[in-house]
C-alpha cells in the first residue's frame, strides 16, 4: 500500500504559523532553563525550536506530543519555570496539536 504524500508545510498555513508561533515561545523557555541553570530543562528544550520551524508534520506530531508531557501532574515544567513562560507555550502547543489534528482528519 502507498501512502499519499505529506504535503509541505507551506501548503498547510495554519500548522506552519502554530508551529513557528510555538516554536518562538519554545525559545523563550529553553533561554530561562539556561539562565536559570536548569540542565534537564535546557536538553529537554534544547531541540524543540529547531523542530517546531523545520519539521514535517509527522515529526511535529512526536515532537508536541513529547513536549505536552512535560506539563504532566509529576514532575512538570510548571514547577521549573515563571507561568508567564510556560502558560503562553502550552497555549501555542495546543493550537499546533489541534491544527495538525484536523489536517490528519481531512486525509
């Protein structure tokens, strides 16, 4: 069986602009884990906005449903880094995870 092919990102605007939104606010996350010399949060960062600009959409689709686990009930983010970083991502994520779920949808 052949799979249709992933189309470019450019040709879905919505998923590369959540994900290049994301990708901006990963950033901002990943320069405070550094300032504040939080080593796993800065590895665990470190490639995501790289990720979130470049990827197709199935490497988005690993990649935001890693990341979302980092705001999990044990060991989250939330306890590592200021709301005014985290929260602003978490939002972004979640518009790239539901864009690239109705793009899934309309395969």
């Amino acid at each position: 069986m052949v799979r249709p092919r992933e189309p470019a990102r450019h040709e879905r605007p919505e998923i590369d602009e959540a994900a290049l939104v994301a990708a901006r606010e990963a950033e901002k996350l990943l320069a405070a884990a550094r300032e504040r010399g939080l080593t796993r949060w800065s590895d665990f960062f470190g490639p995501v906005p790289d990720v979130l600009r470049d990827a197709g959409f199935k490497d988005l689709r690993v990649t935001a449903a890693r990341v979302r686990a980092a705001y999990g009930p044990k060991d989250s983010v939330r306890d590592a880094l200021p709301a005014e970083l985290t929260e602003p991502f978490l939002t972004d994520l979640d518009k790239l995870i539901k864009a690239l779920a109705r793009e899934a949808m309309e395969r």
